[in-house]
C-alpha cells in the first residue's frame, strides 16, 4: 500500500506521499460507453506507531474513461485531507 503511494498508481499525489497515506486505488468500467468507477482506499499514518488509525475511502461514480482511481477519488481524498490537516480544530 505504501508503494502505490510513493511509487505506483498514486504517485502523482505528493499530500498523500507527505502525510504518510498508504493505499491503493482501482478502476471498474461498467458501462458499455466506457465510463468507469474509480476509487481509493487506504489509512493514515502508514504502518507502526501507536497502531492508530484513520481508514478512509472514496468511491467516484461515472468517470470518463481514462479517467482513473488515483486521478478521481485520490484527488478527493488528498483535497480532504489536506482541508483537515489546515484546520487547527480538525487536525
């Protein structure tokens, strides 16, 4: 899950990277005129530690093809969790 981040499908996110998401993201097409699913699901802070959590998931409905997990739901979760993490109350 780390290696998604850090060098695979989510690589493009560097807030994921930087706030030490691990997680994976995924595509489904179905629909015959190629829209898709796209997801991302994954926890923070990686592995060790307190062995707390924050799990989280994001399932974008209806993409259009080449669209994909880490460009649709990635981008909304680094955008949520980067609004979280600028907010004193929430972080």
């Amino acid at each position: 899950l780390l290696a998604c981040v850090q060098r695979g499908t989510a690589k493009a996110l560097p807030d994921l990277y930087r706030l030490g998401v691990a997680g994976k993201t995924g595509t489904a097409e179905v629909t015959n005129d190629h829209r898709n699913n796209a997801w991302f699901a994954g926890y923070l802070p990686a592995p060790g530690g307190s062995g707390v959590h924050l799990c989280l998931c994001a399932v974008v409905y209806y993409v259009p093809d080449a669209v994909h997990g880490g460009d649709a739901a990635g981008e909304l979760v680094a955008g949520f969790l980067t609004q979280i993490e600028a907010d004193p109350a929430l972080r």
